[in-house]
C-alpha cells in the first residue's frame, strides 16, 4: 500500500508542474532566434555597405582627377560630405552666351513683323566659332533665352545646344556665336576698305554718270566670307570706289578702272606668333 500511495504522489505531483523542465529550453531557442535576426540585419548592414563603395554617376560624360585613392574612407553625410570627382557633360554640350539689349530689340522686332519666329518658340540654328579659327563651324539650336534683361550689363543671357560629336569643345572654352536672324537672301558685298566715315554715318564713293565722285550713306550688317554685307544705300548696278579713298573729295573726277572685288583670303591665326 505504500508503495502505491508513494508512487501516486509522484505522479501527481508531475503532473501538479508539467512545463517545469521545459522552460529553459525554450528561453535558450528564443535568445537563439533573435541572435539569428541580429546576425541577418548585420548581414544585410554589411551588404548596404558594401554597396555604397560602388558609385554610379546618374549622368555620362568625362570624369576628372579623383580626388580621394582607393581604400579611403570617405563621408556621405550632408554636412561632410566629400567630393570624389568632376563630371563634364561633352555630349551634347551647351553654350551659355549673353546678347546686348540692341539685338534682342531687333530679333523681336522680326518676330513681330512675321519675319522670323521667336527663338522662345522656334530653336534657331546657331553657328559657334572657338579661338583661333576664321570661320563659324560649329552648328547647334537655340535652346533657352532668358525673361529679363540684366539692368548691370544691359544684356539678356541665352543657351544653343551643340552636338559635340568630336569632343572638341570643352567646358569653361570661349568662343562667338552668331544668331542667324533673317532667312537667305541676296546681298550686295563689299570689302571694308571701300567704306569711308562721314561724322556719324558710313558712306561709299559712288562714280556717277559724269565720272564725278559722290559720298553716299550706307547702313552696313556682318561680314560674310571676308566681305561687308551692304543692307541699304547701295544698288547692284552702282560702281563704287575701292582704293584711295584718302585722296577723295567729293565732285572730283576720276577715271575709274573696272576690277572685280576678290573675297579676302582667310589668315590663319592659329599660326600667328
């Protein structure tokens, strides 16, 4: 009977406490399991990390000297933030230029007159020359043109776009831009040293029927292929004196000698020096 009564008491008294020996087993699986998610959220820091020692630039172009070596440790905070490198777009490659209030005032007088669209609608092709060259051989189109004139220099800054195919331009360069305004048209074309001053005006010495001289008063545009481009004042069938014009005055008669005006040969001044 004893041992009935004893072996009662044991069974009731384990089945009295029945997770008594479990519970430090499953403390240690749970210490494990979050020893686990601590280890993967160091992994996945570790591989964060590892991803911001690759950079890639968001825009292509020429990469200039780097300014930190391999192996540094460098900051990407805001505040500290540490410059790697200088990247240049090249191409396409934009050309930042400042026009005076004159030719805004008479672009926009052409767009009024219907006879050319505003460039704020239309990009116009540009022409671009660089230092050192005789001609305008770089093409692009007007891309921007600013709302206000700058009341310091009295100019209005504008953009063209250019191509750049062959990498020649750079940033930082200086060079011209001309804007072409009007579409093609005929022109009389003069060299420079046929066009005398008249106090404020330009004139040309006109050979009348007479063979007698007369100054007379010319408005002048750009230079075309070495040769001055005569908007008005003159007519294509007019002969006008070319050489001399020091020794001129005006009723003196002279016997001119027909010659035909040769277009200047271009001076390399990539040379010069």
């Amino acid at each position: 009977m004893c041992k009935r009564s004893g072996t009662r008491t044991r069974i009731a008294a384990a089945r009295k406490y029945p997770g008594e020996g479990f519970r430090p087993a499953a403390g240690l699986a749970q210490n494990a399991q979050a020893s686990v998610r601590s280890a993967e959220a160091d992994v996945h820091q570790a591989e964060l990390n590892l991803g911001y020692t690759r950079i890639t630039a968001p825009i292509a172009g020429r990469a200039s000297a780097r300014f930190v070596s391999v192996g540094n440790l460098v900051s990407g905070d805001s505040a500290q933030a540490q410059t790697l490198t200088t990247i240049a777009t090249l191409r396409p490659i934009r050309f930042i230029f400042d026009a005076d209030e004159a030719a805004y005032l008479r672009y926009v007088r052409l767009a009024q007159a219907g006879e050319r669209p505003s460039g704020r609608t239309v990009q116009h092709p540009v022409l671009v020359q660089l230092q050192g060259e005789n001609d305008y051989s770089h093409k692009g189109n007007l891309d921007f043109v600013d709302n206000r004139i700058d009341p310091q220099t009295g100019s209005i800054r504008g953009r063209a776009v250019l191509q750049n195919d062959d990498l020649l331009l750079l940033p930082g360069m200086f060079g011209r831009l001309r804007l072409l305004g009007r579409p093609k048209y005929d022109a009389i074309l003069i060299p420079d040293e046929a066009i005398g001053t008249d106090q404020s005006q330009r004139v040309v010495f006109v050979v009348q029927p007479d063979q007698s001289i007369q100054p007379q008063p010319v408005t002048l545009g750009p230079i075309i292929d070495g040769l001055r481009v005569v908007r008005t004042g003159l007519k294509p069938d007019q002969k006008i004196v070319i050489n001399g014009l020091m020794r001129l005055r005006p009723g003196l008669s002279v016997e001119p000698q027909e010659t035909q005006i040769a277009q200047p040969k271009p001076v390399d001044t990539r040379k010069a020096g």
